[in-house]
C-alpha cells in the first residue's frame, strides 16, 4: 500500500453520518494519513454532498492536517486507485424508508429498515447497486478494501462475496461497539478492557461471554442487564425491558434489535401508535436531518455537531476508522464484523456471512472460531439465514418467487396472503429502483 498517503472514498459521501467519519479520520491521522478523502454521491444529494464536504473541509482546516477533500458525482474518477472504499448509500433516499415503514404497518405487520419486510426491499434496492460499485472496483481499484456500512450489512455483504468479482469485502456495524459501550459503563471499567465474544448475523448476534481482562464476566452481566433501568438500547428501537427470567434463562446478552422478535407485539403496537400519529422512526429521522443539515450550513461550524448523536448510527466512525486502520497498520487486533463464516461458526454454512470477533491483519479479517451455536439461539438464526439466502437471491435474480418465499420464511410476517399483497404494494412503490423485476 502506498506508504506515501491513503486514498479513501466514500460513497454516499452526502450523508448526515459523514462527519463522524471525517471526525475518525482526523482523529487517527498519525496511524492512518488520509492524503486524499473523495466522497461520491448522485445528482439527488448533491446539495448535500457540497453541504457536508464543506463542512468536512472546515474540520480538516482546523485540525491543520494535509487531507484533501474532494467532492464529486464521478464515481469513476473517484475510484481509481483507490485504498479503502466505503460505503453508506441509501438508495431512494428517506422517502423510499418510509415507504418501507409504513406500507407492511398498514397491513399489520412491523415496518422496519433491516427487518421484516422493510429490511427485503432495502436489501433488494441496494445490492444491484453495491454490486455496480463492486464492479467498478474491481477495473479500478481491484487491490482495494470495500468497507460497507450500507444496511442490511450481512445480507449486502453476503450478496457482494458470493455475486462479485471483488472478493475484499468486509461488512461493519455500530451495535456491537454500542453494546461494548455499554456494558464497560455497567460494569465501571474502561471501554478497551471489555472484549465481549459475539455470535451470529448482522442485527442477530448475540454476546455469548463477556470477559474483562481475560476474565469471564457474563454471570455479572446478565444479573445486571436483568435490571430494566441496565437494558441496551438505541435511537431507533423501542426501549422495552426485558423480563429478568428470559435474560437469566437465555445467560447470553441480546442485542437491541432482538425485541423485534421477542416482543414482536409490543414493537407492533408502538410502530402502529405512531403510525396513527404520522410519525414513523423513518420520518422522525428526516425531521432530524433536515435540521442537522440546517446546521452543516453553518459557514462557523467545523466541528462535528453533538446533535448528530440522536441518529441511530452512533459510533459508526470508530467502527469503520478503526477497521481500516487495524487493516493498515496490520495490527491483529480484534473487532467485530461480518465476514464470510469459513467454519468460525460450525451450525451455518462455510460460505455465508456471519457477525463474529475476527482478528485484523492486512490481508483482511480472520474470523476467531464460535464452535456450535448454543441451541437456544440456533433456531432463530437459522431462520434470519434462511431468510437472508433467499432475499440475496431474490435480489440479484429479480425472481418474484424468491422475494415471496424470504418474506414467508422471515419471523416477522406472519401469513403468506398478506404477505403477498405486501410484497406487491411494496414492488409498485419502490419499481424505479427496482430494475431486475421489471
């Protein structure tokens, strides 16, 4: 790799997250020297893109360090020669997330961006697309890593191994670092000497052992998130409590998008309750941007703005910066990240992807060995992969059957009738961005 300076492209450049990253970058610029940051978008975040980069060049002229920062709508030219590659699109914007939202909790289903039905179509809207960027990398930039942040991330991740020539893939998500968080706070000690062991999918992993300085602490853990007032949580999810028995019984620390399978009906009747309300979290969340980027305009602002902290992607950049500099810098540290499986966990299939702790090398993640998912949450993460492998195929092969069969499969719909009238009012209103079923 180019000792002289990294070249970083981010795709998706205009979005609201992109300070945080910018702020990540800035912060590491001593192990990991950015000389070149393009960040890409299309013609319809353009007025974003030029908001956010100018917001991002006044960080960087702040903190005196010699990063360009390049602004533009040429994927191409941004591409060539690259280092890293990540990725944060969301295609169709808002819009098409509410569409997502409130289309399944009109018919009684839950109405979500990474599960259910909701997680299906962003999926199928995103992957022919992340496989165009795949492409383009691999003509011009085939020695680059492609970090993508783009949700759903296991199922993108797995579509992008599986379905494209560019094999250096790695899929990241901020729920584990926010459950690491949050579990160092509950236990009074610092962040970095917490090392939790996840096993599972992307939004379906679970943290099967906690240990602090090399010493097992889940028994602690699981008697205090028993406590209502100890529950993870985040932004975008309902902070219901957990019965104490259920965490005790399961002895696994589940992650905050579990409530949308173990209480399936309360998280229904919060998302129907605001559905009546005209305030799904997808409008909430464009309330918020259009005020975050009220602020981005700012010609004083060149900082990254607290208020960023109320999206749901907190710590994204720690994430994604950290990552790239362990891969940099060849550091063999460990993260956790969707990778594909290659027998880290024994009950799924070598080559699906999975969210484990891998150790970080330059030559790419090495996913630490699961063994055997415990059996009380095999069964669910059976069916989620279940669901991912048909949505994957769906996705790239346009097939109606297939999209019926992962939304039949998926926990979350519960009748293949209304499944049907969902899958077909959610192709009608998402069909300019969906080619491969016309």
């Amino acid at each position: 790799m180019d000792t002289k300076g990294i070249k970083l492209v981010t795709i998706g450049g205009g979005s609201s997250y992109t300070p945080e990253f910018v702020e990540g970058i800035i912060k590491r610029y001593n192990e990991l020297p950015v000389k070149e940051l393009w960040l890409v978008d299309i013609e319809d975040g353009k007025e974003k893109l030029d908001i956010v980069g100018n917001l991002a060049r006044r960080m960087v002229k702040k903190a005196n360090i010699p990063m360009e920062v390049h602004l533009t709508l040429d994927r191409e030219t941004a591409l060539q020669n690259a280092d890293f590659v990540t990725t944060q699109i969301r295609v169709g914007l808002l819009d098409s997330r509410i569409k997502d939202e409130r289309i399944p909790i009109k018919h009684g289903m839950i109405g979500q961006e990474t599960n259910g039905a909701g997680g299906l179509f962003k999926a199928l809207r995103t992957i022919p697309v992340l496989m165009e960027i795949a492409e383009d990398m691999q003509k011009l930039c085939p020695n680059a890593w492609l970090i993508n942040f783009t949700n759903p991330a296991g199922i993108v991740t797995e579509a992008l191994v599986k379905y494209s020539k560019h094999k250096k893939v790695v899929g990241v998500c901020n729920v584990p670092i926010n459950m690491k968080i949050t579990i160092a706070d509950l236990l009074s000690v610092p962040e970095e000497k917490v090392q939790i062991e996840f096993a599972g999918l992307n939004h379906m992993s679970y943290g099967t052992d906690v240990f602090v300085d090399g010493e097992s602490k889940l028994a602690e853990v699981i008697e205090l998130l028993a406590k209502p007032e100890n529950q993870l949580s985040m932004n975008n999810i309902a902070p219901l409590p957990w019965e104490e028995e259920f965490i005790k019984a399961l002895h696994m620390i589940p992650s905050p998008y579990h409530r949308y399978y173990y209480k399936t009906k309360e998280i229904l009747a919060n998302e129907q309750k605001e559905y009546q309300e005209g305030k799904t979290r997808a409008e909430t969340v464009k309330e918020l941007e259009s005020k975050l980027f009220e602020l981005y305009k700012d010609p004083d602002l060149n900082i990254k703005p607290p208020q960023l902290a109320e999206r749901g992607g907190a710590y994204y950049s720690n994430v994604a910066c950290n990552l790239i500099s362990s891969i940099y810098n060849n550091t063999g540290d460990i993260q956790t990240l969707n990778v594909v499986n290659n027998g880290a966990i024994s009950s799924l299939p070598d080559n699906t992807v999975v969210e484990v702790n891998c150790t970080v090398t330059n030559k790419g993640p090495i996913p630490l060995a699961v063994g055997a998912l415990p059996s009380p949450i095999n069964g669910l993460i059976q069916q989620i992969k279940s669901f991912e492998l048909a949505a994957i195929e769906a996705a790239v092969t346009g097939s109606y059957e297939k999209a019926l069969l992962a939304l039949c499969i998926n926990p979350l719909i519960t009748d293949d009738g209304k499944a049907k009238v969902i899958l077909d009012e959610l192709l009608e209103a998402h069909k300019e961005y969906l080619p491969q079923f016309q």
